[in-house]
C-alpha cells in the first residue's frame, strides 16, 4: 500500500503588494495519506489549502520540508510516472477546459501520453469502464463542446480523466462548491465509491458538513498550520480547538465565502541588524531586536526563488551575521506552528495561541 507522507512542509511567498514581506502560506504541516483514506482539509479562505494541494501535485516548490511518495521525494520521482499515481481536480471545471475543444479532446491527450500503445478497442473499453465509474453515459458527453455540458458532468469527466491514468491519489481542491446541491451529494457518492476501490483523496473544502459526510480524517488549517486534526468523528463530534468550534457554528454561513484574515507580512523590524541597502534583503531577513540574525540567515536559505542578487546579498548578509546566533527571528518565528498536543489517541490538537 502507498502513502503520500507530508513532513514539515512550510511554504513562504513573497507578498505582491509593495512594501509587502512574506506571507506564511504554510507552516510546518505534517501529516500521512495512506491509500484507501479520503482526508479533509478544512479551513478559512487563505488558510493554504490550495498551496498545500499544488505543492502535492508538484506545481508549487515547498520552502522546506518533504513531501514523500513511498519514502521517495516526489520531486524525484519521474513526472509521467508520478502524475499517473497522482492527480488534481480543481475547484472550477469550466476554466479546466479548452472551449474551442470537445470534451473528449481530454482523453486523446491522456492516450497520446500515456497510452500510445493500446489499440483503439482496448482504448475504447477502458474509456467506457471509466465513464461508467462516474456515472457518465458516453454518448451524453463526448463529442461534445465544454459549454454543451452541465458543470457536474464537466466535474465527472475530470474525474474520469484522473482514473484513465489509474490514479491512487486524488487532490480534489473545492470540486464540488460550484455545483448545485443534487450534483453535490451525486459527486460525494461517487468518490465514496471510489475511495472503497482503494483511491486516496485530499478532499478541501470550506463546508464542514461535506466534509464529514465523506472523510475518514479532518484536518482544520488555520493561517497555513494545522490547529486540530484526527478522526472525523472526533473532530466534528467533540471538537477541542475554539478556531474549529468557530467553524463549527459558522455552519449556516457555509455558502458564504469567508472573510480572509491573513497572518500579516514580515516586515523588516525597527532595529533589524540589516545593513544592506535592499528592500529584497529585509523582506528576506529581518532580525528583530534580540540579536538572532545566524537564525534568521539560516532560515533565510528557506526561501526559494531567490535571484542571483538576492542570493548574494544573502551570502554577505551570511558572512556579516554567522558570528551572532541568538534567539528566533520573524522569519523562523512566522513559520512556527502551534504545537499540537494528543487529546486522546488519532485527535490532535494544538494549544491555544
Ligand atoms: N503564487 C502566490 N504568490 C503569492 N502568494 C500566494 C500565492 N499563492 C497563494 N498565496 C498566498 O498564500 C496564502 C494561502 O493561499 P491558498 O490559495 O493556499 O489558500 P486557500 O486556503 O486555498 O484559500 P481559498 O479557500 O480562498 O481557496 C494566501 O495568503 C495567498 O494569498
Ligand atoms: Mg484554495
């Protein structure tokens, strides 16, 4: 059986805004998925749950931290290979296709990639056995071009798309928030099913009752860290963090979306040891007063997607502060998460910030 393992998977974004710093998108997030399990990712507009899903499906570098299939890093793992064992559906199906292109267009590329060998008889069963495990009748939707087609079939298709490639894992980030309440419920049910069959599915969603109806484990993700996670049922029906007793009773509001209060940018502190003339260079380090720049150049080799001049004035900043080296530092400090205590044996639980 696999498991996609993620340790300590922290990622910091540069803000766009001018003046911005570093937003924390996530922070230290550990968790397994093992096959066979549907997992729950619950959290508020900006908490990183879409960052957490792009960085599984490798369209997002983590900052630090691993993400592991079967004790390989994904990132080394060969990208055919992995897309075949893992894949994505996203929130909203319209953008996911070409309009100018039939529905069908999809698996011709999928065949073309993968399965360049098959004949079209074979090619023609495995499509219909697919089809049919999502409850799609083949005439209903291929030939056909994308605006010819109801969002909840659009979805399915997609979903058949990742099973043509025998997926074990599946991101589904919000797949079913676009669609009515019926076609909701219909989608749910089919990923039960598939889930029986043995498919992993990182289920993100904003509403908490779907996300009981279908998952195995919750985890609450608050500002990029988990703040509660275990077994479904416990989660929901004895809930120890008072971020997801929020939740909880914010329930009518479900439909709405949910105000983004985001943890604030680093911003270079008033007496921050940073001598050099860089907006970059205090976005990346910002010592704060008590001294701890070692610390803070250290994490600073956190950052990805540094420019050549980033990436030197970050070896100075090195040289200059590697004799220091005392306490923590914004950016160390942002990318600390709550610390998770055991309530009882699978529900975890941080303490109170
Ligand atoms: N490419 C990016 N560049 C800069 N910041 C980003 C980028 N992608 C995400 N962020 C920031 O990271 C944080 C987490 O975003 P993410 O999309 O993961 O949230 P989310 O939980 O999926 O929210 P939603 O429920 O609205 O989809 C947000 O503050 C967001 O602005
Ligand atoms: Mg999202």
């Amino acid at each position: 059986m696999s498991t996609l393992k993620i340790d300590q998977v922290s990622k910091l974004f540069r803000s766009t805004s001018r003046g911005g710093g570093l937003t924390a998108a996530l922070r230290k997030v550990s968790f397994d998925i093992p096959q066979g399990e549907v997992i729950t990712l619950i959290g508020e507009s900006g908490s990183g749950k879409s960052t957490l899903g792009k960085i599984i499906l490798r369209l997002v570098q983590p900052t630090s931290g691993s993400v592991t299939l079967d004790g390989k890093d994904i990132a080394k793992h060969p990208q055919r290979a992995y897309y075949q064992y893992v894949q994505g559906v996203f929130q909203d199906p319209f953008s996911s296709y070409n309009p100018i292109y039939q529905a069908d267009r999809v698996f011709e590329l999928v065949r073309g990639t993968y399965f360049p060998r098959m004949s079209a008889a074979e090619w023609d069963a495995k499509l219909e056995g697919v089809l049919d495990a999502v409850a799609l009748n083949p005439a209903d939707v291929l030939g056909k071009y994308p605006h010819q087609l109801s969002g909840g079939q659009q979805q399915r298709l997609l979903i058949a798309r990742a099973l043509l490639l025998d997926v074990k894992f599946l991101v589904a980030d919000e797949i079913i928030s676009m669609l009515d309440a019926s076609t909701r419920v219909d989608i749910l049910n089919l990923l039960v099913k598939l889930k029986r069959q043995g498919l992993a599915i990182l289920f993100v969603t904003h509403d908490l009752s779907l996300g009981n109806y279908v998952s195995d484990r919750t985890i609450i993700l608050r500002h990029g860290a988990i703040v509660e996670m275990g077994a479904t049922p416990k989660v929901f029906g004895n809930p120890q963090h008072d971020y997801t007793k929020m939740l909880l009773t914010a329930v009518p509001e479900l439909h709405k979306k949910w105000k983004h209060s985001p943890l604030g940018p680093v911003t270079a502190a008033g007496d921050a040891v940073v001598a050099v003339d860089s907006a970059l260079a205090t976005d990346v380090i910002s010592a704060n007063g008590s001294g701890a720049v070692a610390t803070a150049v250290a994490h600073a080799t956190l950052l990805d997607e540094l420019s050549h001049a980033e990436a030197v004035v970050k070896r100075d900043l090195r040289a200059v502060f590697s004799r220091e080296g005392r306490g923590s530092t914004v950016v160390s400090s942002l990318l600390e998460p709550p610390r998770l205590v055991e309530f009882e044996p699978d529900h975890l639980v941080a303490e109170p910030e």
